[in-house]
C-alpha cells in the first residue's frame, strides 16, 4: 500500500469477499478435519499415510476456493486474492470493471476474474423485478429517488465501488505503475505434495 502524504488521510482498505463461500469452507474444513483426523489417530498400517495425504491435499484446495478469495481496494490500487494467484492493479492501468456472467477486471490487455465477488442471475433478476414493480408503483417514471440504485445485486454495488474507485484513482501518483502477479506457492506446494503422496500411496496399496 502507498504511504499517504501528510496532507492526505489514510483509509483502511475495502475489502470484498462472499460470506456464503467462507462458511462453506469452515464447515468442509471441519469435515476433513473429522474424516481424516480419524483415519491418523485410528488407522492403520498405510490407512494412516492415506488419511495424511488426503488432508494434505484437501485442505488448501478447501482454503483456496473458499476462505481465501477476496478483493482489497483502496484510493490507490486493487489487490485481487484468487485461489492461485495475487493480483496488485493499480488504478491507473485498470480498464473497465465489469459483472456479467461472472466479475472480472481488465487491465492492461488483460483479464482477471474475481472470485471473490460472485454473480448471482436470480439475485440480479430478483433485483430488476424490484425496480420495475418500483417504477410500475411510481406510474412509469424513475421509481421514486434512489429507487433503482437501491435494487442492486450484491456482485453489481460491488462493481460499481470499484468501478468509482478507479475513476476517482486513475490520475492519482500512486494509482501508477504495471500490473503485478503472484502465484500463491503456500497453496500450490501442499496440494500437489499432497497428491502426488496420495496417488504413490494408492498404487501402493
């Protein structure tokens, strides 16, 4: 993060991440924790190494797709945590935000999705009858003040702050510089150890 000047007051990042998916991950962490913390502490002979290395693998898998997702945005750039990869774009290089089908970000000829900022059809649908029942309810005109900005899909308010951020940062000193890109060996390296262990475990066995 850019240190701001003493003139410019420093705020805490913006972070955006689904709630649905972290307490789906606790609840499958706990799940493997169950199954294969049994399989150590009750197994045996190779069952041990087994239950060893299927929570070897299982477990950052879990964290990747779940737990660790999230976008962090501040007046400077975004930082966007994937399940492999850590994304810094700053402002200044970022093209368009956008939410389709899924949220993804353009920058510098490239595209990255976000994971963490999922995209719900119904929820959006769900959010388009609110406006037009809001407009039907107004006789046809703009639903009333604040009326469609209020029906928003989580995944759309979501965009639209970043997109503002990036608006309002693009110009900025510190929103400039490339695109940097990560890959998240903390995750990677257990996974695969985990499953080459496993499937040498399985043939063995």
């Amino acid at each position: 993060m850019t240190t701001p000047s003493p003139h410019e007051p420093a705020y805490a990042d913006r972070v955006y991440r689904s709630p649905m998916a972290v307490v789906t991950g606790v609840l499958i962490l706990a799940m493997i924790a169950w199954l294969c913390g049994d399989a150590v502490l009750r197994g045996v002979g190779s069952g041990r190494w087994i239950g060893f290395a299927a929570a070897l693998c299982a477990v950052p898998l879990t964290v990747a797709f779940t737990i660790r997702p999230a976008v962090f945005a501040n007046e400077d750039r975004m930082r966007v945590r994937n399940p492999f990869r850590i994304i810094t774009l700053p402002w200044g290089v970022v093209d368009a935000v956008r939410a389709g089908y899924s949220a993804e970000v353009l920058a510098d000829g490239a595209k990255y999705q976000l994971w963490s900022v999922p995209v719900s059809l119904r929820e959006r649908k769900k959010a388009n009858r609110s406006v037009g029942r809001r407009e039907a309810a107004a006789g046809g005109g703009a639903g009333g003040p604040g009326g469609a900005a209020v029906a928003r899909a989580s995944a759309d308010k979501a965009v639209d702050e970043l997109t503002e951020l990036a608006e309002r940062g693009a110009s900025r000193p510190g929103a400039q510089g490339p695109v940097a890109v990560r890959w998240a060996w903390e995750i990677i390296v257990p996974a695969v150890a985990g499953a080459v262990l496993l499937a040498v475990l399985l043939v063995v066995v």
